[in-house]
C-alpha cells in the first residue's frame, strides 16, 4: 500500500506531516472525550451499495477507527445509495446527528455537482467537517489501440471519439473541448465505465476515462499488451507510473485556462473522503481527525488494505480541507467561466 500523506507533489505543501498532525490533534482533544464516546455508536453513512469502492473502503476505515477514539465506540455502517453518491451526501448534511457521532464517505461527484450547479445537491460541501481522505481518483483517459489519436496532442487535429458516461463526465469533457479546441466528439448514453469499454472493443468509440487505480489492475493485461494508450490524466496530482502523460492542467494556453482546468481537476483530490456534518463541536472534529490519522498509520489496518489490493493515498484532516479551501479561493469570474464553458446545449 502506498501511503501518500502528503497528496503527491502538486499539493505537497497542504498536507501535514502525520506525526506532528497527530500530536496537534491529540493535544487538542478535550479530557472529556472519552466519557462522551463512551457506550456510544457512531454511524457510518456510505453513499453507495454494499460492495462498491465507497463501501469496500469505508468498511476498511470502520474496522479500525473506533480503536483509536476514546472510549472506542461502535462502528455502523449504514449504506444510503441513490442519487450519484447524493442521497447520501444530502442525508449527513441535513440529518446527521451533529455531536461526532454520525460520519460518511462522499465522492469526488460532489465537487462538480456544487461547480456545476447541477440538481439534486442539498449541500454546500465548503460546510462539512473534512474527517480526512481514504484515496484520490486520479483518472486517466485511454484510447484504444486502433484509434488515430496516440497521444493527446495528436487530438487537435484528428477527431477522437470519447465516451462520457454520466452528466459530470459529459460536462467536464464538454468544457474540456471548448476550453482547449481538442476535437472532441462526444458520445453520451452508457449506463458506466464497463458498458463504455465494451463500446470501446466494438469500435463504437475511441476512449473514455476511468479511475487509474482501478483500471491498472482490472486491465493490466491491455497495458501490457498496449491495447490501449494511455493519453491524458484528469487530477491535479500525477501517478508515479504515468510518467510522461500529461494532466488536463498541462493543457492550458494561459493563467485564465489553467485556473479553469485546476478548478475541473481538483475533484480527483477530493477522491473518497470522510466528513462529518456542520456543526459538530471542534472538539470532536478534532478526536475524529486524530483518530482517522492514527488509523491510517496503523499497522493492523495497513496489512487489511495490502491484502484487499488496495493502493491507498490518504490524507489527514487538515490536509484534505486545505484541498477545499483551495478549491473555493478562485475569483468568481473563474466559477462562472467554468459553468458557463461546462453548459450542455
């Protein structure tokens, strides 16, 4: 398992040393926290079904976390699909008990869903109380091996068919289009990442994205083989073995586009996170931050990641909300440019 506390090089500077977050963080909690914990349950809300990513990890996390709070409590997990991930993000931010006892996973889709103004998020995502992030997502754009594109330049001048599954995949590609001239036709309809790579083997179309971490493995055989090129990263963070292929960011002719694309790519950081509500006393941010912070070094959970084959990057409490906080500090010109370039039509 390759743990990254620091969020890779592009946001080396957000995320705090583990031992020094830990020191922080317990010296701030209040004596009284372990009578407050004491018999209690907490609450785990994962906004997918079992057996999804989400759940796969939040389950990991849950295993481990009550250990390092005092007064160890019980974990429960409660999962709340529906809605993209929203129904559950909607359901801690309005109904989530509000005293450290109630805490959940969300998705890097809420990002956009907030950037896009898109329907459905009852939420301002700026609001919540960042626990710390399990993983990044990183994705990255493949083509297939007969397609004319072979790098992602290639695509100003050769048109390059791109499955966009979902409305957040289609409004960021969208603006990706028109931001950079890349010619890109898109395709829209597959119900997800697997329908569209069977479209992709059919020669429907030429590439689509998908998470890097999860398609390295599920298709290592089509890296080895170079069934597919890899031509382009969505996150700001670079994978160490993509050397070589650019991010969405690298593409930008100005100031004004790289912010734009820095504010597209910054959902990646984002990955899959654990937050609590607002409102929750500091105090009890503070023990849950720790307790994450202590987990994830742990080396009971570290042998549970490695064996479920799990690559994880987290990042502490005070580095996953330096990632928001970075991500709300661009001028308002730049949000509106960006919703404006990402509008469907």
């Amino acid at each position: 398992m390759r743990v990254n506390i620091d969020g890779g090089r592009a946001f080396a500077a957000i995320g705090a040393p583990i031992a020094r977050a830990l020191a922080f963080l317990i010296a701030a909690a209040p004596a009284h926290a372990r009578d407050f914990y004491q018999g209690k349950t907490i609450e785990f809300v994962v906004s997918e079904g079992v057996g999804g990513g989400s759940d796969i990890l939040s389950r990991l996390v849950g295993k481990h976390i009550g250990r390092f709070l005092p007064g160890e409590p019980s974990i429960v997990t409660k999962n709340m699909p529906g809605a993209g991930g929203l129904a559950g993000a909607n359901y801690l931010y309005n109904l989530g008990a509000r005293d450290g006892t109630s805490v959940g996973v969300v998705e890097e889709s809420l990002y956009a869903t907030q950037l896009f103004h898109m329907p459905g998020l009852m939420a301002d995502i700026g609001r919540f109380n960042w626990i710390g992030r399990i993983m990044s997502n990183n994705a990255a754009m493949f083509a297939w091996h007969s397609a004319a594109v072979k790098k992602i330049d290639d695509a100003y001048k050769t048109q390059l068919v791109v499955a966009t599954p979902g409305l957040s995949s289609q409004m960021r590609m969208t603006l990706l289009r028109r931001i950079t001239h890349l010619d890109l036709k898109l395709v829209v309809g597959h119900s997800g990442t697997p329908e569209a790579i069977v479209a992709m083997e059919r020669g429907e179309v030429d590439a689509l994205t998908a998470p890097w971490k999860v398609f390295r493995v599920g298709h290592a055989d089509w890296l080895r083989d170079k069934t597919v090129n890899v031509i382009l990263q969505t996150g700001m963070t670079p994978a160490p073995d993509l050397p070589g292929v650019p991010r969405v960011v690298d593409l930008a002719q100005n100031n004004e586009q790289r912010q734009i694309l820095e504010l597209i790519s910054l959902g990646a950081e984002f990955g899959r996170s654990i937050v609590a509500p607002p409102g929750v006393p500091p105090e009890r941010v503070a023990e849950l931050r720790a307790a994450f912070a202590a987990t994830i070094q742990d080396p009971q959970f570290q042998a549970d990641a490695r064996t479920a084959q799990l690559d994880l990057d987290p990042l502490t409490g005070a580095g996953i909300q330096a990632v928001v906080d970075q991500a709300f500090r661009y001028p308002a010109e730049i949000f509106a440019k960006a919703a404006e370039l990402a509008r469907l039509q």
